[in-house]
C-alpha cells in the first residue's frame, strides 16, 4: 500500500472511530420469532436512560412493546418481548439522552436495527435484566410444538433447580434463593437446544453493621 492509502485509512479512523465508540450496543441483530430480545448499552451518558427514552419501529412505523431497561454498575440493561411480532425489520431507537464524545456532547438520537426471522425460539424468558435485594423468579415460556428441557447455570450466590422441563406453551417460573449476604452482579445462564439465554441480575444488598461490643463496668 502506498503512502497517500495509509494516510485515507488514517484520516478515517480519526474521522469515524469516536463515533463508533462513543456509545456501544451489544445486540443481537437476528432474533427467531418470540425470541427475548436482551441489550447492554455502555457509554459515558449525562442522563439516565429511562423507558420513555426507548422506542421501537417496525420499518419506520413505532410498535407498542413489552420491555424494560435497568442501570447495573453505570451500564443500562433492556430487555423486550417479541412474542407475537412478526417476520422483518425492526429498529430500537433512544431519544433525548445526552452523551459525550470525546469533549463534545451528542444529542443525536441512538439507533440499533435488528430483524426476526421466520424460525420459532425455543423459549422466551421474563425479565432479561434484574435488579432485586430478594429471592426472585424468572418467567420461561416453550414456544415450540414439543416438550423442552431449558437448564438453568448459577453462579454459586444463587441457589435454583438446574433444569426446567416445558410442555408446548406451558409457561412456568424459575425460582432463584439468594446464596449471598453482599451486593453482586452476575448472570445467569438459561439454555435449550437452540437457543442460549444471558440473563443480568444486580443484587444489592445492604451491609450489615456491626454494633460494637457493649462492656459492663463494675466498680
């Protein structure tokens, strides 16, 4: 390569390289039919990213959408359901949420496209994400014609049954007993044939404070 194509392939990435990381997105950007959809979003942000600041579009027209977000360890977590939602194109946008990118601040609106597809989920879980100080449950769903086995992985602060088995669209809820006396965050893992889940929880939970030792005094 010459030296006029090294410096294009310079001045680009010093044109384009903020942008691409200012905010970044880690997505899926196929989901099957009924598929939970379930996105981290890291940037350095000036507002709170809140439920009113996401919307969904189905080509250029916005959807109604079941869906939530949480802000673990200065991330924000949002899951969404896609049960019944069809075969296309589909986008989430966040709107009104200031961020910067190197000394400038962006208002721009944040866009991540994403597509279902015509293949059917094995399963879909409610919520993605979870913030909890208490024993919680996670909603599982079989989306398929047949029985399934989903197994359930923990990390060792949790305590649950290993594995859930569905009837065709029976729904059930995986019971999870905290394990831990301190704040934590982790994931667990929900797996089927087909499809494998990664589901956020923050756990915080208040420190215990030791009350000092009381001394009785005789004289």
């Amino acid at each position: 390569m010459n030296k006029k194509g090294i410096e294009i392939i310079i001045l680009f990435l010093v044109l384009f390289s903020p942008t691409l990381f200012a905010v970044e997105i880690k997505m899926n950007s196929e989901f099957d039919s009924g598929e939970t959809l379930i996105a981290s979003i890291s940037g350095n942000f000036l507002d709170e990213i809140t439920r009113e600041n996401i919307l969904f579009y189905q080509n250029h027209v916005r959807i109604p959408l079941s869906y939530d977000v949480r802000e673990i360890n200065g991330d924000f977590y949002i899951y969404a359901l896609l049960l019944e939602k069809g075969v296309g194109n589909y986008s989430m946008v966040i709107k009104n949420v200031r961020y910067t990118e190197g000394t400038q601040i962006i208002e721009e609106e944040i866009r991540k496209n994403f597509t279902i597809t015509e293949e059917t989920a094995d399963f879909s879980v409610n919520p993605g994400c979870l913030t909890t100080s208490d024993n919680f449950f996670l909603e599982v769903q079989n989306l398929k014609n047949e029985k399934i086995i989903i197994s359930v992985k923990t990390p060792s602060i949790l305590i649950s049954n290993s594995s859930v088995e569905l009837k065709s669209g029976e729904i059930k809820k995986v019971y999870f007993n905290l394990n831990t006396e301190e704040s934590a965050f982790e994931k667990i893992e929900l797996n089927s044939d087909d499809i494998s889940y990664s589901i956020p929880i923050f756990l915080y939970l208040p420190e215990k404070i030791e009350e000092p030792e009381k001394v009785d005094f005789k004289f």
